[in-house]
C-alpha cells in the first residue's frame, strides 16, 4: 500500500498588535478579499522559517516565533492534498509595506469577518484566535463544508 501522496503546503499567520490584527487585500486573478499573509513552502524549507520569510515577503515584517495553532486542508479534485498551517505572532520588527500580493493593513480583530473575507475565514478564526479546534477540513463532497476538529 502506497503511503505518499501529493501534497502543497502552504502557511497564513494572524500577526497581533494589541486587539488588531494583520490582514492582506488579496489581488490575484483566482481570488480577491481579506485574508492573513502568507504563502507557499518552498521546496525542502522548514515550515516555521517558510512563514517568516512570507511574512516578511508580504509585508515588511520580521515575525518573531510564530507559534502554530492548527491546519487548514482539503483535498483539491485532482487528489491531491493542500495543507495551509495557521499560525500566530505578537512580536515583530520592520516597517509595514503591501506588496504585489495585496494592501496589508492593521484591523480591530472583532471587526474582522465584517470585512469581505476569503473562504472560511470564519473557521480559520476559531482556530488561530480562540483556539476552539485545531483543524479545518474542507469537505469537497459536501459543498466544501467546513468541518472543524
């Protein structure tokens, strides 16, 4: 029995400054709306250093140990598996700057599923801002329900 599979990884990290937190206007051509910075591990790279090099990619910012709170993850229709780890940081040096991916701007963290969000940033906040759940599956055969771990 086979036990590999194709796999992306990627990473998003909610970066807190008091009660606000870091958002990021995504731009690209498949998807436009609120979302926390990040982006893909690179090949061979440590997840923890892939989110401070997105982080500082995206945003201008050097986060300092970000600590992981959970998985975001679906089966994509090609079978393969898309795993997003979440994380969460409170110390930072640099200076704010957007970048190409988006305007990155500071939000009161209670206000934030106002704001017209990326696909189930609702769930992502039980996990990265109160910790009620660990995981989000995305199940595709069920209208790509969440479902929370």
């Amino acid at each position: 029995m086979e036990r590999t599979e194709n796999v992306i990884l990627t990473n998003l990290c909610m970066l807190r400054q008091g009660s606000k937190v870091l958002v990021e206007e995504k731009v690209g051509k498949d998807y436009r709306g609120i979302i926390f910075p990040g982006g893909h591990v690179e090949e061979h790279e440590p997840i923890v250093d892939s989110v401070i090099r997105e982080m500082k990619e995206e945003t201008g910012l050097i986060i300092e140990s970000p600590r992981l709170c959970g998985l975001k993850e679906w089966i994509n229709e090609d079978g393969s598996r898309y795993v997003v780890f979440l994380f969460t940081a409170d110390k930072f040096t640099g200076t704010l700057t957007s970048s190409s991916e988006g305007r990155v701007f500071w939000v009161e963290q209670d206000e934030l599923l106002q704001l017209p969000w990326i696909w189930h940033m609702d769930s992502m906040m039980r996990i990265m801002a109160d910790g009620a759940a660990a995981e989000v599956f995305l199940d595709v055969s069920n209208g790509w329900t969440p479902i929370l771990k």
